[in-house]
C-alpha cells in the first residue's frame, strides 16, 4: 500500500501518534496541557528531562502542530496548538472508539 493510498485522517492520526510516541514528549504535552496560557520558561527546569533532549522532543511535536512556540529572548514562549490538539482529540476518539468487538467474545481467547 503506498502512502497516497491512506486517507488524510489516517496519515493526521499516524502523524500525532508518532509525535506522541514517547514518554518525554506525553510529560510535555501533559504539563503544557496544564497551563492556563502560553509557558515562558524551560521547560526542563519543570521536568526531569535534560535541556538538549527537550529541545528534540519540541521539535517533534511542533512539527505534528500539536504545540506552539516562539523565540522571545531570553525566554521561549510554548503553549498546546488548541486547533491541532481538538482535531488530534477527534481522530483518536474516532479510531479507538470504532471497535466493534463485544464485550463477552471469545475473540483471541479473551
């Protein structure tokens, strides 16, 4: 199957999933999620991460969209993309609620 044969909510949710896809980057969003407005700071000084690998995981997950920043030397300013995060929020709503299993099925022996 070649890419362009997925469709656009299957290449968004594979694309947030992946931003998502460790444990630093979930500690990120989950503090960022927490703020009432945009974090001016380092965000290493509030997590137990080290500053170069914050500088990745940002990275990453700007560009999946699912947060925001800007350089305002001395300080950056980062914050939740709240468009991308609600869009984000749908696609996996979606796509972990379509399962039609039964609860009580003997499927895989469970």
């Amino acid at each position: 199957m070649a890419s362009s044969d997925y469709s656009i909510k299957q290449e968004l949710l594979a694309k947030f999933a992946k931003a998502l896809g460790h444990p630093a980057r979930i500690a990120i969003c989950d503090f960022l999620a927490k703020q009432e407005t945009c974090y001016f700071g380092d965000i290493n000084e509030e997590l137990p991460i080290a500053k170069a690998t914050v500088s990745q995981h940002l990275s990453a997950l700007k560009e999946a969209g699912l947060i925001q920043g800007e350089i305002e030397t001395p300080k950056v300013r980062y914050c939740i993309n709240k468009e991308n995060w609600k869009l984000a929020r749908e696609l996996f709503a979606e796509f972990l609620g379509q399962c039609v299993c039964k609860t009580g099925s003997d499927c895989c022996g469970k």
